[in-house]
C-alpha cells in the first residue's frame, strides 16, 4: 500500500505501544530466583506500585492477565455465597461480576448504559436499602476501554459513606492506572488492581493488586481462596513465594524499566500529557461529529475518559475506516467490541504516545473520513492542534 511502509502506529486501548528501552530490558539471561539481584528487582516493583497506587496498602504481583488480578481481588477477600454489588458502566464491570458467579458468589448489577457513568446518587440509594448489609463488596471500572467512560471514584467513594455501608469498595484501573489520577487511599479505595500492557507500557502478561488494612481483615476469614493467589502465601520469606513459583524474571526486568521511565518523566506530568492528548483528540471529534455520521459514545463530556476515545458511526460501517487507516496508512484503530462491537471505533491515547502519534493518528482517520466519502465536518485535526498549541 502507497503510505504503509515505515514505523507502524498502534493506537488501540491495549496492549498499548512498548517503549525500546522496557523491550531492551527483558533481554537479559535468567538469574537466580532466591537471591541477588531478583530480589531488588521485586523490591523495585513492589514500591514503585505503591507509588502508582498512591497507596501504604501491600501490592501483589501476578503472572496473569487482568482477568486473574480479578480473580485475585474477589478470592482472597470474600467467602462462597457473598453478595458483591457490580456498578455497570460498558464491558468491564460486568465481566468481573461474571468472574465472580464462576467462583460462588452472589452477584448484583447496578444496570447503567453504554453512554454513561456510574451515578454516585443511585449507588447511595442502593446501599441505603441495604439496611442488614447484605452487600460484602462493590465492584466497578474507573475506565472502561469498551464505552470510553471514566467514573469518579472520589464520588462514589462519597457515596459509600454517606449510605454508612462497610463493604468493600474494589476498583479495576487496568485502564487507568499511569493514565490519570488515581489516589488508593486518599478516595478510601480497600482493593484496587491494575494490569502491565496498557498505561503502563509492558507487554501483556503481569497483573498487579493492592490490598489496604480491611481488605487484608477480610482475608483472614476468606473461604475462597486458591493457592496460586493467596495472598499469605505470598507474604512468605522466601522469595519466590511472592510469585507462588518461578517469578517471570524478564517480565519484571521489563516493569522495572517502564516504573523508572514513568517516575522519571513524573507521574504528575504523566496524567497531564495524557489529558491533553485526550482533549486534543475530543477536539477533533467535536469538528468531525457536526455532519452526524459519527458521534461520541460518552454523551456527558465530563464523564469521557482520558485513556481512549470510543466513536458510534452513524450509517456507515467503521470497518472499512478501520482497514484504510492500517492496510493504507499503517496506523492501527480500534474497533468497538461488547454491546456495541462494529459500531464504530476506539482511538486510544494511553502509554507510550506522545503528540507525534497521536496528531498522525488523528490526520489519518481524517484522511481516511475524506477518501472513503464519510460525511464529517472539516479541520478535526487543526481544532486539535490549535488546542494543543494553547495549552502547552
């Protein structure tokens, strides 16, 4: 194809682009998993996702994907036949209310639409109608990459104090963490968890929880729990208990680097050069949506997410959009999946990207908008540099 050839660009909402240096650092030979210089590596990877975190909680480490970090969160805390309260929002919240049924537990869904954030008032009233604290834990996404939607977890967390209820309050930030802000212990979050291959800018393949003091209380009387995600015994001595086996060394050897480029950039700064990519990319989506082929699934600006931007076309079948952008261009978007898969298309703005990619991503669909003859209002990707150009 005429435009193709060069450095591809991967702009779906995970796994997200790898930096060289994370790559570079996974090429190292095996080293001894009982002593040495491991041992500083999972030093190095346990305090820097506390800073991550923002929390004083115990990180855990897992060999898994964020379905096992899911898996994790539920079974070291909670016993067979608890009641966990889902608060919907898109794919995400849901899916780990199904993990839950798979392993005893009773499972309640706060229903909400595809096109909008958990509401903190519902969630209050909810729990308020739970008067003999039926409820053991509250499950929900701060992002969810299938709806583009960002939930305040600050509010709910209000929310969950002005209903005087004492469950578990558990968030899922595979999408978020390294994106935008996120303050474990400050929002009073008992459980939160995370995976490598988004924000984090890792391959696919380490997942991560923290567990504050009343998450590790639960875990005492937990019924529930398995071998490989037991958290006591990972808290053993020995060192590869923290893995409950081999530790995946190059894995590790990959966070670390991607920890020190995140710190070293600050992670402040991170979480800023995240909104304004974001807000650059909205921009763009304002100018293209005004002839109404295509609009933002997110219908309240406020609740759209910093980590991707989820697109509904009107009439028009974004795969043939999705096809020019990769088989012409080299630049990969991604598709709509869950409730509203081919629907439209997801352009992430997560990790390892910086304006470079994401206005060559934004005047790529741009391109593909005007050669495929989709109906869209012009100069998306001059809003998006004017904005970029006034807010630096």
């Amino acid at each position: 194809m005429p435009l193709r050839n060069g450095k591809q660009f991967l702009m779906i909402p995970g796994p997200t682009n790898i930096p060289d240096e994370v790559l570079r650092a996974m090429h190292r030979p095996a080293v001894d998993i009982y002593e040495g210089p491991l041992l500083e590596t999972t030093e190095a990877c346990q305090r820097g996702l506390k800073r991550l975190f923002r929390t004083e909680g115990k990180p855990y480490i897992y060999a898994a994907n964020g379905h096992g970090a899911w898996d994790a969160a539920l079974s070291n805390t909670l016993c067979k036949g608890d009641k966990v309260l889902v608060l919907q929002s898109g794919l995400f919240a849901t899916g780990w209310g199904e993990a839950a049924k798979l392993i005893g537990l009773d499972v309640e869904v706060l229903p909400a639409a595809w096109n909008e954030a958990v509401d903190p008032t519902r969630l209050a009233g909810r729990l308020q109608a739970d008067t003999s604290h039926e409820i053991k834990a509250i499950l929900v996404v701060q992002v969810d990459t299938a709806s583009g939607v960002w939930n305040d977890i600050a509010a709910l967390r209000k929310a969950i104090d002005a209903a005087g209820h004492p469950a578990l309050f558990m968030v899922d930030t595979i999408a978020s963490l390294g994106c935008l802000p996120f303050e474990m212990d400050a929002w009073g979050v008992d459980v939160a968890l995370t995976g490598s291959q988004k924000g984090l800018m890792c391959p696919p393949g380490l997942s991560f929880v923290a567990a504050n003091e009343k998450a590790d209380k639960a875990h005492e009387t937990a019924n529930l729990r398995t071998n490989y995600m037991d958290w006591t015994f990972r808290k053993g001595e020995i060192h590869y208990q923290k893995y409950c086996g081999t530790p995946p060394e190059q894995m590790l050897f990959a966070f670390q680097k991607a920890l020190e480029l995140i710190f070293e950039e600050g992670l402040e700064k991170v979480w800023h050069r995240h909104a304004l990519l974001a807000e650059a990319t909205r921009r763009a989506v304002d100018i293209w949506s005004t002839e109404g082929a295509m609009s933002f699934n997110i219908t309240d600006p406020r609740a759209r997410s910093n980590s991707v931007t989820v697109l509904k076309f009107n009439g028009h079948d974004p795969q043939h959009l999705r096809d020019f952008t990769e088989l012409t261009c080299g630049v990969t978007i991604g598709g709509t999946i869950g409730d509203s898969r081919g629907q439209g298309i997801r352009i992430a703005h997560m990790g390892h990207v910086n304006a470079v990619m994401l206005l060559g991503t934004l005047a790529t669909i741009e391109l593909g908008l005007s050669k495929l003859g989709i109906p869209h209002g012009k100069g998306g990707v001059q809003a998006a540099t004017d904005y970029l150009a006034a807010a630096i």
